[in-house]
C-alpha cells in the first residue's frame, strides 16, 4: 500500500507542522502532498504521527481547541486526508509505556467511491487495559469496509497526545492466505472430527488467518476455570455476513503486527448471524487430559490465565458511548448471537466441568492500568463472567452485560439436558 497526505492548511487551522512539507511536482496545486506511510508487512502501513515524547511528528497538525472548550489546554490534532491503495480496517497504536489523556477522543472519516463519508467516533479501547504479551497499547481495529483514504483527528482536554502514535491501513486482502483463491492456507494443525457437544465451529482458515504472523506452537495454560464475555468494539453493527472474515481477519492483524501480540487475542468469536468463529489457534482442541489442557489468551489484563475470552463482534454500549457506528439506546445483541453463545459455553463448560450458573476464584496477575487488582489478588467471579468483573472497563457492553443471568440459565438448561 502507498498512501499519500493533502494537508489543507487553511480549513484545519494549522498552527503548528513539525516537518517541512515540498509541493508536489507537476501538479500547480496549492495544496502539497507529503509521504506519510512506512511498511509495517504485506497487509499493514503505518503513518508515524508523534515522535518518542508525544510531538506531533510526520503527518499531524496540532490548532488550539474553540475558545467555549471547557480546558485552555485542550487541543485538537489532525492528519490530512491521506488517499492510496484500499483497506479495510485501520488501527491507532501507542508506545506501551506512555501515559495517556483519559479524556483523549478520536474520530474518522472514511473515504471510498470517490466520496468522504461522516466523521465517526473511532474507540480507543482506554479502559481495556494491555495485554501481558502486547508489545504496544492500541485500539481495536476500526472496520472501515474497502475504503481508499482516511482522515483523523485527536481531541485531548490535556493537550497531549501518546508517545509514538500512529494510524495503520489494514488490509487483509494482501495476506498470503487471501490474496488468492487457489492459495492454501498455511497450517501446522492437521484435519480432525468434531469432539461430542461441539457446535458448528469455523476455523482460522475460514476467516483467512495467515499463520506465519503468528507466534508459532500453542501457548498451553493448565485448565479453564471461567469464561470471560466480550464485545469488539470494531465500528459496525450492520456487517453482512460476507464481511464478517475480513473484520475477524483484521482484528488479527492489528493485534498482531501492530500492537504485537502473540496471536488472536480472544478465543472465540460469535456474529451476529450466530456464527460461531475460532480466534486464538488451539481453541477448539482444548480440553482436559489431553496435550492441549488450555489455551492462554490475550483478552483480559491479569486474568488471562485459568479463562478463555469470548468476543461478540459488534458495540452493546448504548447511544454509541465506545465510537463507531450510531448504536441507539438498545444496541441487544441477536437471538442468533446468543443462541450461538450459550451453545459455545455449554460445550466448553460441559468439557472442564463448569457449573454455570456457579462462582470460581481467580488470582490477578497484576499489571495495573485497568486491571486495578494487585498480584494475587483472590476475586470471586460467575463462572460465566463478562470482562468488566475483571477489569475496569465496559466491555461487554450494557446490552450485552444484561443478558448474562439469562445466559447462565441457558446453558445451564443445555447440560441438563445432556
């Protein structure tokens, strides 16, 4: 991918541009175009937007926020609009260790078929926390659908910005598992039957998983003792079916090759159509007695251990408070979505021999940020538990987070029935 920045200086109100900027030859425009990008892999490029002390760097201008701003610190930044080759995610990411503005907001506009689309709130994921094995902190994927440029733009009550931000393309097409029809996936895992209870499970080939980004064997745990509910937060709550690998894919992605990740950081996905997805490879076969008792996940600061993650893909926090696509009051999940999800955990609870509808103790792994529990620390959780009992933070959404006592219920019914 190639993409290039316009900056139009007078409409952003530039004060302020770290890095000169050379009018594009031949064009007679008044408006210069700088390079923006640098190659992160085949199916990621990354726009440096401040350097290792927070400045803006590269493509970002900084203007003083409107005089009625409740703060005289606060200010807003922007890039320009950067135009290129298509993709169909994009990600911000930070320096790990870097302090951050809680009241820090981003949002997008989108360009594709020739037109730019509204500005959208774009979730910065401030209260998830970063995961043990994350090499950067960041947003989730931002799902986009195929769009050729994008503009953002930072306002921070501060007046500041994370150390080393930057805004990556994302586009799945070009990994080498799906940027040909005829491909095969590269797999070390070999063909295997269904285990008895299993639902309809999709694998990681069928969202198109290039499994050469990912660390390679399995991060092997010694058993499940909870399950951890999830939301994605990736920016639409109206994908087709057909979009739902591409999203899945990118998620992937940005995890991996932006923020550094091991692997997918949840276990499972669940559509909205009630498919149900793999996410982190080795999911599927995990089970007590064998040479996969468990699989460690990525989803949860300090709780990752003895829990495997879930993820929901879409937004159930009301009135679209975590960004993206407008979710109204009553964002609830479908009764495919939950059908699909109770039929997931029965399976796996029936596996570890889980009460559903029971408590178990997790011990904190400590890490802080939004995990406010100190290591060892003994918490007592619903088997089936959502992300917010473990750590500060609305994931899985309001809409979602409801739905649980009746969830425990359902799965609960599912193995009696068994």
């Amino acid at each position: 991918m190639q993409f290039r920045k316009t900056i139009p200086a007078i409409a952003l109100g530039v004060v302020s541009l770290t890095v000169p900027i050379a009018a594009s030859a031949g064009t007679g425009s008044s408006s210069p175009t700088i390079e923006a990008t640098t190659a992160d892999s085949p199916q990621v490029e990354s726009a440096t937007l401040t350097d290792n002390n927070g400045k803006p760097s590269g493509s970002l201008s900084v203007k003083a926020a409107p005089k009625a701003a409740a703060a005289q610190s606060e200010k807003v930044f922007s890039t320009g609009a950067m135009t290129g080759e298509e993709f169909s995610s994009i990600g911000l990411s930070w320096k790990k260790e870097s302090a951050v503005d809680s009241g820090l907001t981003a949002e997008t506009r989108i360009h594709r078929d020739g037109a730019w689309g509204p500005w959208q709130n774009v979730p910065l994921g401030l209260d998830d926390g970063v995961a043990e094995e994350a090499k950067r902190a960041g947003a989730p994927a931002f799902y986009t659908d195929d769009a050729d440029g994008a503009q953002v733009r930072f306002t921070s009550p501060k007046g500041s910005l994370p150390q080393d931000l930057r805004l990556s393309f994302i586009d799945p097409a070009k990994s080498p598992a799906t940027s040909s029809s005829t491909s095969t996936p590269t797999s070390d895992r070999e063909p295997r039957t269904a285990q008895a209870g299993q639902p309809d499970v999709k694998l990681r080939e069928d969202w198109g998983a290039d499994e050469s980004l990912a660390d390679p064997g399995y991060k092997t745990q010694p058993s499940i003792k909870a399950a951890l509910v999830h939301h994605t937060v990736t920016g639409n709550n109206s994908y087709t079916q057909e979009q739902v690998p591409q999203i899945i894919n990118g998620i992937y992605i940005q995890h991996i090759t932006v923020l550094g990740y091991g692997d997918f950081p949840y276990h499972f996905v669940v559509d909205r159509f009630g498919g149900i997805w793999e996410g982190r490879k080795g999911s599927i076969e995990m089970r007590p007695g064998t040479e996969i008792p468990g699989i460690l996940g990525g989803h949860a600061s300090g709780f990752n251990t003895n829990t495997f993650g879930v993820a929901m893909l879409g937004n159930f926090e009301p009135n679209n408070s975590e960004g993206g696509e407008d979710t109204g009051p009553d964002p609830k999940p479908t009764e495919a979505m939950t059908t699909s999800l109770a039929d997931l955990l029965a399976w796996k609870a029936g596996q570890y021999e889980l009460a559903p509808e029971g408590s178990t103790q997790l011990v904190s792994a400590g890490g802080g940020g939004t995990n406010p529990h100190p290591t060892g620390t003994v918490l007592d959780v619903p088997v089936i538990s959502a992300h917010k009992d473990v750590n500060v933070t609305a994931c899985p959404g309001a809409k979602l987070y409801e739905t649980l006592p009746d969830l425990r219920k359902q799965v609960a019914d599912r193995l009696g029935a068994g």
